[in-house]
C-alpha cells in the first residue's frame, strides 16, 4: 500500500529550477562562445560590420531625431532602446547576418570536434 | 545625455543616486573598481567578478540576455528588458537601496528605478583608468587611488572609445619656419593685406573679361576654378606651367610644343587666385583653346557644355601625350563615341547652327564598332580633368522574348538629363507657369514633387528608368539571334568626385523643322544623394534585396566614397538658342555669388533656386567639408 506522502521522494523543486537542470542547447552554445573568447571576437566584428555599413550612424540618427522632439532631459536610455530595437533588428544587411551566421556555423563544427 | 560632454556640462544625478552616494560614504563604488575588466580588444570595459566569469540573471538563470545589470549594493545580477521582463526592475524596486546597477558588459551606471543611465564622477575615472592602464600595458597599478586619474577624468566619455589623438593644429618646426621663410611669397602682406581683408570676400573670386561672346567659356572657368579637388591639383602646383614648357621644349620644337591647355588653367589659377581683384582677361587660354579645338575658333557664341567637353579633351590629350603614347589614340575614339552619341541623342547637332556638319561628319567617321568591354576601372588615372570628373555609367540592355540582357560600362566625364515633358497636368501647370514667369526672387521653397515642377532628382530617376526600345530600335540579342525588342536601364556604376549635370535644353522638332530652348525650370537641390541611381542600388530594386554576387567588383565601387554631393556651381543660360548669355553661380564658404563676366557679386540663395539651371556642377560632400567653415584667417 502506497502513501501519499512518501519520505522517499526527490524534494519538490523549486522555482528557479523548473527550466529543467539540464542546460538547453543555446546555454551550451553560449557559454562555449564566451569561454572561448569567440564571443567577444564575434561581437567585435560585428560592431564593425554595422559601422561600416552605416547601420550605427542611422541608429544615431534615429536617436538624436527622437531627443530633439521630446527635449534631451525627459528621454531614457530606455526610451531609446525601445525606439530603436524593432527598427536596429530590421535594418540588418542580409550580408552582415550571413556573415555572422557563418562565423557562427563554423565555430560550431570545429568545437564540436 | 549630455550634449556637451567633454565640455562642463555634467548631468545631474537622480534622487536615487544621490541617495545612494549620501548612503555609502565618500567612495560608494570602490568595490567595483577591483571588478573591472579591460578587454584588449579595443579596450572595452566590462564588471566581471572572477575574470571569467559569465554572468546570468538571478531570476531567470538566462546568460543570453543583451543586458544584464549587478545591482551595486549586493553585486546580484539581473536581465532588464523592459517590454519583457525586467528583473533587475523587481529587484530595485523590492528592495530600498539597491536601485543603482552597473551593466555589466558595458561598466556603465545604471538606475533601474528611473530606467536611465547615471554617471558618477570617480566611478567613470575609475573605468578609464583600467582602459589606460592597459591601453599602455604597464605593470598594474589598478591598486593606486583612483584620484591619479582625475587629471585624465576630465574626458571620460572621449576616452571611452577606442584610443584617439587629440586634434592640435599643425604648427611648423624650426626647420620647416625657416624653409618657408625662404622659399614663399607672403599673401598677406602690408601691401595687399589691406586689399583683402577690406572687401572680405574669399580667395579666389575674380571676375573673367568678355573677350567677345566668351561668356560660355568665362562661365565654366568659373566653375572649375572653384571645382574643390581641381583647383586644389593646380594651387598644390602639381602642373607647372613653366616646367611643363620646358619639357615640350625639349622633346618636340614644332609649333604644338608650345599648346598645354593644363599650363594655360595653372595661369589662370595663379591670377584668379592671387588677390588682385581687378577683372581677368583669359586671353592666351582662349587661343590655346582656339589651336585646340580649331572647328570652333570664332568669336561666334558657342555652346557652354561644348567647351567644356573640349576643355576637358584638351588637359587629357596633353597630358597623355606625355605619359603613354601608344595609348592615346583609342582613348580618344573611345571619348568622342561617348561624346558623340550623346550629341546625336540629344538632337543638340541639328539645333546648333553651322557646326552642325563638322560635328556630323566628325562623328561619322568615328562610329567604329569598337570593343564594348572597356575597363571598368579605367577612365580614372590618365589626367587630373579625368580623375575629377570622369565616372562609369552601366547600360544594361535585355531581350524581352529571352531575358538575355547585355551589360556595357562606358566612362563618361558628365551627365545630359532630359528635361520631362511637360507634366502639366489639370490645375497643376498653373504653378509650373507661375515660376517661369518671376525670374528673381522667387522662393519656392516647397514645391510640391509630384506636381507640376521638374526636378533634378526626377530628372535623373528618368535617366535610370527602365526605358523600352521602340520597334524601330530593336537591338540584336545574342542568345535570340535576331533583333528583338528590348529594355534598356541605364546606372551609375562609379561616381566621379565631381559630378557635372547638363540638362538639355533644347528641343527639336521634325514636323516644324527647327529647334527651340526649353526655358522650363528645373528645381535643383543644393545636396544631392547618389546611392539611388547606382549600379547596386538599381539592380537591388529590380531584384529585390538579397544577398548576389555582383559581376566583378561592384560593390567595391559603391562602398568606395560616399553618395552625398553637395552643390558648388551653377552655369545658367538667359536667352534665346542662338543668342543668350551664360552666368555661374557660386558657392563659397556657404554664401553664393554671381559671375556675370567681370562682375562678381554676392546673392542671396533665393535667387540661385530660381535660376534656369543649365549645367550643375556637385562635390563629394567628404571633399566639401571644409568650405562651409569661414576660411578669412585661414
């Protein structure tokens, strides 16, 4: 006869626990990318990929035009992530993308070996 | 933010940060300061615990967020996205004291109640302290007191990006003094200092004497005495004139020896530009100009566009005589196909009078079929008219039964812009007639585009526009075999650094048998951008945006200079076909001036928007920067 409340089983997880204890695959890929230091290449190269294409100067733009309609001291960096974050995401070059998605692929098959 | 930040603007803290310092004593940030990491790489600044730690969110365990704040008070991290979820946001407000937080991977101050970013004096001196510390890879004195770098605190937010030079103007050194000294005459001296500096008008400004209708050459040499990378090539004697004459001297005694066209314009630049403000009599270049050009050697009026064609023609033949003999000869057939086809596109050979037939029979003779596959990269290096001005267009022409389509680049040193037919529609020609009939002071600041008003930018999305060839030009496809009806697109596949625009003004009309002017007006923008008529941007459009190999290297000649070019001259016509007079405008130190022949005065820019733009001349803008500056003292 079985109770309820056996002693015997696993304690109830808790809250920060019910991703599951297994790390899913992009934490993997994550921490390998900035264990590595590649991660901090990638995003160096990315920075300036968007510099050279112009993508950091039409954000700018997009910023200063929103400070000057609402006045410098009543914006948030906040503000301004909201502002810009759709508008940034979109505007990508494909080429950029490809590009990092590349860097990417490749960095997965020579650390998975 | 601040605007002014290496100025003394500071912005002022928020209540929670001043709470926060008045809280935790003199130095609230210390503990970070042994937590900042310098990356190499460019020298950014991060917080990181241990050196390799990775840092996630408290709450939700996520390291992928793009930013993660640890709260400054209990060095718990925290994702903030605002729209999703913001924990460092519950952490604030949960807990009194802990609202200000540093981002972790950009080592800047954060408040998560005010949802903004804060700045703390010695924190910031801190960061550039580590980024200095190791941007000169001295041993590490992250231990001394972060009051050293107050001197260097000053400009934090400079330092912040990669490592910069600061700007000092260049002074000589003693043995550059003394070199001057010698070797140079003082502009500005006692003498004609007082000359210059009385009338405060900017170098270069001298009117050209009418040698008897040369006004079509008066108004383009004031255009390329003030076209910026031209006249720098000449001030910067890279021609001299009397070293050039010596050379021809030498090599060949005949009579042509002594005809440079390049040493004639460094004259002229020497006299415009020496600060004698007394008119100028371009004799010796008309002459020069007569030997060259001999079929339009008269003192009858002449086409401005003409000259300058020929002008241009003129440096380049000289000065590739010079340098490569062997060449010569096809460059030149190559130049006047161009210039010929254009001519007979135009109509331009039967409106003009008696040189009609010279022209003609020149241009019969000269359309041979040569290769269509010139080098796309040349047209460039040969002479400074063509480094200046010469640019690549790119015709694509396609089979409409096959789709075959043939691509041909053929340089070309200016562009001729049809004028639109009259777009007057139902009660917007109203307007188009309004402004043709008030000649000055017409300030028509905001035409509206699609109405009846011409404009440069309509002009030239016409010339890129994808044309059909009528059943009467039907082009032979290759893959087809036989002539078929076909699409034609022309593009800007390389942008000279100075763009010349014609816009033909004359019209012809078979069933009457004579040409008449086209007074139309034509709004042109004083900055122009580009990127829309480009090879890349055209064939963008008629694909789509993907990603596709481009043939050879196209992009290379997009991403090369910008696309921005800003106005600098104006050749302007008043009159009939075979009787007007030509005027430029120019733009100097952002104040335009007009060039009638030997009367130079300044306008208000009114009155060069509403002028009968005949040729415009447009710079980079990278090569303009400097102009809009005051250049009086310098």
């Amino acid at each position: 006869m079985t109770r309820k409340h056996s002693v015997n089983r696993p304690p109830t997880p808790d809250g920060a626990e019910d991703q599951g204890n297994e790390p899913i695959l992009q934490e993997i890929i994550n921490i390998k990318l900035i264990e590595s230091g590649e991660k901090e290449r990638l995003m160096e190269m990315l920075r300036e990929r968007l510099i050279e294409c112009g993508w950091k100067d039409e954000m700018k733009a997009l910023c200063r035009a929103y400070v000057k309609k609402k006045g410098r001291n009543n914006v948030t960096v906040d503000d301004l992530v909201h502002l810009i974050t759709p508008k940034g995401r979109a505007s990508v070059p494909d080429s950029v993308k490809a590009e990092l998605l590349q860097r990417i692929r490749s960095f997965l098959t020579s650390a998975a070996l | 933010m601040s605007s002014k930040i290496n100025g003394h603007v500071s912005p002022q803290p928020c209540p929670h940060l001043l709470d926060f310092r008045f809280r935790n004593g003199p130095k609230p940030f210390r503990a970070l300061h042994d937590c900042i990491r310098v990356k190499p790489p460019g020298g950014r600044a991060a917080i990181r615990r241990e050196p390799s730690e990775v840092p996630r969110c408290g709450t939700c365990e996520e390291s992928s967020r793009s930013r993660l704040y640890a709260c400054v008070a209990c060095a718990a991290v925290f994702c903030h996205a605002p729209l999703l979820h913001s924990h460092a946001s519950d952490h604030a407000l949960s807990i009194p004291g802990h609202e200000i937080a540093v981002d972790v991977d950009r080592a800047e101050l954060f408040c998560c109640a005010c949802g903004d970013q804060v700045y703390d004096r010695d924190f910031d001196a801190a960061v550039v302290l580590a980024q200095t510390v190791n941007a000169t890879a001295t041993t590490s004195t992250s231990g001394s007191t972060a009051m050293q770098c107050s001197v260097a605190g000053s400009q934090p937010e400079n330092l912040r990006k990669r490592r910069r030079v600061d700007y000092r103007p260049w002074e000589p050194d003693s043995g550059e003094h003394i070199s001057r000294g010698n070797q140079s005459i003082p502009l500005l001296d006692a003498t004609n200092a007082s000359l210059v500096s009385s009338t405060q008008q900017p170098w270069g400004l001298r009117g050209l004497n009418n040698l008897g209708n040369t006004c079509f050459m008066n108004s383009i040499l004031q255009a390329l005495l003030h076209t910026p990378p031209l006249r720098n090539y000449f001030l910067g004697d890279r021609h001299n004139r009397y070293y050039c004459q010596q050379k021809n001297g030498a090599i060949n005694g005949t009579k042509n020896s002594r005809l440079c066209l390049a040493c004639d314009m460094d004259a002229i630049f020497s006299a415009v530009f020496s600060g004698d403000r007394t008119p100028y009599s371009p004799a010796k270049f008309l002459y020069s100009w007569w030997q060259h050009a001999a079929n339009l050697a008269s003192y009858e009026q002449q086409d401005a566009h003409e000259f300058f064609i020929s002008m241009l023609e003129g440096i380049h033949e000289k000065v590739e005589k010079d340098k490569r003999k062997s060449q010569s000869p096809a460059r030149q057939v190559t130049k006047v196909i161009v210039f010929s086809l254009t001519l007979i596109n135009a109509e331009l050979a039967s409106a003009l009078r008696f040189r009609t037939a010279g022209l003609m029979m020149s241009t019969a003779l000269l359309l041979i079929p040569s290769s269509n596959k010139i080098d796309p990269a040349g047209g460039g290096d040969c002479c400074i008219a063509h480094r200046v001005f010469s640019g690549i267009l790119r015709s694509d022409v396609m089979c409409m039964v096959c789709g075959f389509t043939s691509t041909t680049y053929d340089p070309c040193v200016d562009i001729s812009l049809d004028l639109e037919p009259n777009q007057g529609g139902s009660g917007k020609s109203s307007s188009a007639k309004s402004l043709n009939s008030c000649n000055v002071e017409a300030d028509c600041m905001h035409p509206n585009q699609n109405g009846g008003i011409s404009t440069l930018n309509g002009c030239l999305e016409r010339f890129t526009r994808a044309e059909k060839l009528g059943s009467d030009q039907k082009f032979f496809c290759q893959k087809c075999q036989v002539r078929q009806e076909s699409l034609k697109q022309m593009s800007i596949r390389k942008l000279p650094l100075v763009s010349c625009f014609h816009v033909k003004r004359f019209e012809h009309s078979s069933i009457r048998k004579m040409s008449r002017k086209v007074d139309r007006f034509l709004q042109f923008p004083f900055s122009l951008d580009m990127a829309p008529y480009l090879s890349s941007s055209i064939l963008r459009s008629r694909f789509g945006n993907r990603i596709f190999p481009f043939d050879g290297d196209e992009q290379d000649a997009s991403n090369d200079l910008s696309t921005e070019f800003e106005l600098f001259a104006v050749v302007t016509h008043s009159g009939r076909l075979d009787a007007g007079h030509y005027v430029t405008y120019l733009r100097l130190s952002n104040q335009w001036y007009k060039c009638d022949d030997a009367w130079i005065t300044p306008v208000n820019e009114s009155i060069v928007r509403a002028a009968q733009g005949y040729m415009m001349f447009y710079v980079q803008k990278v090569l303009y920067y400097k102009e809009s500056e005051n250049q009086g003292t310098s």
